[in-house]
C-alpha cells in the first residue's frame, strides 16, 4: 500500500495530510516535523499570542486526536537529514523511512542579521516559531525601548504589537519607504501615520551600521552615524524559503523548490507545497508567502497525489493585523502604473491597475471593498476607475 511522507508540520504539512485522510487515501500517512510541538498557525505568534490574548492550545491546527483518529504518524522534533530520490528513503535521526509518494511542505525561515553586525548578541530576536516569539516574550514590558529593523509587515505588526503593551519602538528601514516592496506609497503613508499616531518612531532611508553591546545589546548605531539606545531588538528583514534538503535530492529550484502547475516537482514521486514552492502563474513564476497559498496549493498537491490531476489556480489574498486596522490584501500589484483611492467613514482602500485592468486592492477596515475587489480579481474582470473613486459608487454592479 502507498506510503505518502510529508515533510514540514506547518500550515501546508497538515494540510496535506488531513486532505488525504478526508478524500479517502487509504494508504500509510507520515508527517515530519522539526519542532516538537503539534502543527499550529504562525500568523497570530506575533499577534494575539505574543500580546497574551491567545493561549498554546488555541494556535494548534488541529487536536492530536485527529492524527490519531485518522492513522497519521507523526515524527515531531526531528529534522530531516537526506532524502535518497532514487531509493526512495529519508533518513532522519539515524532511521530510515521509505516513501512512495514525498512532499516537501518546509515552510520558510527569517532572514538573520549576521554575526558582523552584532546579530549574534543577546536581546536580538526573529520572528518566525513559536520559540522565536516565547523568547522574546519576557522582553515586551512598559517603559523598555524595541529597535524594529525592517518595515515590512512582519516588522510593523511587531512594533504594534510592543507599542500596545507600552514600549517605547523605533523602526528602521533601509528603503526610502516602510513597505516599499509589497504596496503603493498611499498604503505605505497610511500605516507611517498610524503607527506614528501610536507613538512609533519611524527612521526610513537608513539602515543598521551595527549593534553593540558587552555580551547583550545595548546601543545599535545608523548608517547616518545616530546611536539609539535599546534594551532589545527585533529584526523583520525578510524570509527565504526551506529547500535545502530538497536541493540535496536533486530537486530542481527557482526561487526556492520549482513546481509544475500540479504541484509536482522535477524528480519523480517529489511535490511541493506552500512558503517553500514556487509555481506557474499568468505567464511567470511566483512563491506565495500566506496561510491562504498554503492550504490551496497543498490540498490541490493531497487531490494530485491521488490522481486528481488538478491544475492549482493561485487566488492571492493576504491580510495583517496592526492596533486597531485590519488590512486586507486581494491580487498580486506587480506591474501597477496607477493607484486609485477609495474613502469611506473608518474605511480606506487603494486599488492598483494597470492601465485600465484592476491587479490588486489594499483594503484597511473595508471588508466590503476587500470582498468585491477580491470577487472582481478572480473573475478576470475589471471595474470602472472614476466608480473606485466615488464612495457612492455602488460597487456590487461590477462584480
């Protein structure tokens, strides 16, 4: 009977593994993880867990009944050494274990500023697992001061996360702008007011020369030659995907681990999912960092591997919390020769076109114009500029 082994117990592992338990796959089912801790949603780990209005039970994806009710094994705490793609067999913690059928679902990892800069002191931090942010977690009291290095969302939602439990935060980014390389200068001057309206101070156009301390930071010097004096630091400076295993096994990859628009990868019996995988999409090939990519394309993977034969059709949509303003995200801005704003009472969106076909909508506190963009998106339609614009447009007509 076929053995289906997963690699990678985040958002993408588990789902895999649950969606061949619901469709029926009869076959031996393994889940390998690195962590030794049941799979558990990443997103609210520098939200709601880190500010304490979440507990550890609630981040878990699902129960350790439902492995065990559904015959899954789970291999947790272990890191996978090699994968044999032509003998078929993983080796992992001095055992072998054979597959038939291999996805790697390995997820991403942050970007850590290096040893050269003082990243290797006390006090400095990343955010990406649960160790991560419980290490930190003792560092978020009153009156302390957090050096944020990077303006991305990651970086920002850690900002909102320590001004809220009331330290004092700098954020530093190198890039003219906070969020220069995912959204419009509008969606950019939104957030700088808002975290600037929470006290935040943010230095754009300047990087970090260095960290110092004796041991534990203690100052962290600017490329503009300012020295700002810090109890700790958090760095939100990017991810990279997890693919080395991968690559050692021959498997082919383009911005991290490449698939075909079934999820399969260039070596036979080997299939990829979530952070990790990159895929076809409208002419080029993107990675997808969110939790909506990873249960999609690894449940199309779950349907494939049972010989479904299913094309993955990408639907982006992203979404972040900071204070009190949830963003949403619908569609992919690459390209965007145009930004047209839409205001309503407490509500704000800017959408991006290109030319006269709509790519993508950043919605703050506009859950009604997320959905419409969103359906819109979707449908390869498009939609009236000068409607955007007047919020008495009835935007429903275009969907």
């Amino acid at each position: 009977m076929a053995h289906v082994v997963v690699i990678g117990a985040g958002q993408a592992g588990s789902s895999v593994v649950a969606k061949l338990r619901n469709d029926g796959f009869e076959g031996e089912v393994t889940l390998i993880g690195a962590e030794p801790i049941l799979p558990y949603q990443r997103p609210p780990l520098s939200k709601k867990y880190l500010l304490g209005e979440m507990d550890l039970e609630r981040l878990f994806l699902r129960p350790k009944a439902f492995y065990d009710d559904n015959n899954i094994t789970l291999k947790l705490g272990k890191a996978v050494d090699s994968v044999d793609s032509i003998g078929k067999t993983i080796a992992i913690g001095g055992e072998k274990i054979g597959y038939d059928q291999l996805v790697f679902a390995t997820g991403s990892s942050p970007r850590y500023l290096p040893a050269s800069v003082g990243g290797d002191l006390g006090g400095v931090y990343a955010v990406r697992d649960l160790a991560d942010v419980d290490a930190m977690a003792s560092e978020f009291e009153s009156d302390r001061h957090v050096l944020v290095i990077g303006g991305g969302y990651i970086g920002l939602e850690a900002a909102a996360v320590a001004a809220s439990k009331g330290l004092r935060v700098s954020v530093v980014e190198m890039a003219d702008r906070i969020l220069q390389r995912v959204a419009c200068k509008e969606t950019s001057d939104f957030f700088r007011r808002l975290h600037q309206e929470n006290g935040v101070e943010i230095i754009e156009g300047v990087g970090l020369e260095t960290l110092i301390g004796d041991g534990r930071v203690r100052q962290a010097k600017l490329s503009d030659g300012r020295i700002l004096n810090v109890d700790f630091v958090v760095a939100g400076i990017g991810i990279m995907p997890c693919a080395l295993v991968a690559e050692m096994a021959g498997v082919a990859m383009d911005n991290g681990i490449a698939t075909d628009k079934f999820g399969r990868t260039n070596v036979d019996g080997i299939w990829a999912a979530g952070d990790c995988a990159s895929f076809p999409y409208n002419g080029q090939r993107i990675r997808l960092e969110s939790v909506p990519n990873a249960i999609d394309q690894a449940e199309t993977v779950a349907q494939n591997i049972m010989g479904g034969e299913k094309e993955y059709n990408a639907k982006p949509w992203f979404w972040s919390d900071q204070y009190d303003v949830k963003l949403q995200i619908a569609g992919l801005n690459s390209g965007y020769d145009d930004v047209i704003a839409r205001r309503g009472e407490g509500a704000v969106s800017f959408w991006y076109f290109k030319g006269d076909a709509m790519l993508a909508v950043d919605a703050m506190n506009d859950p009604r114009g997320y959905m419409i963009g969103k359906r819109i998106i979707e449908a390869g339609k498009t939609i009236d500029k000068t409607a955007v614009a007047d919020p008495a447009t009835d935007l429903r007509a275009f969907m």
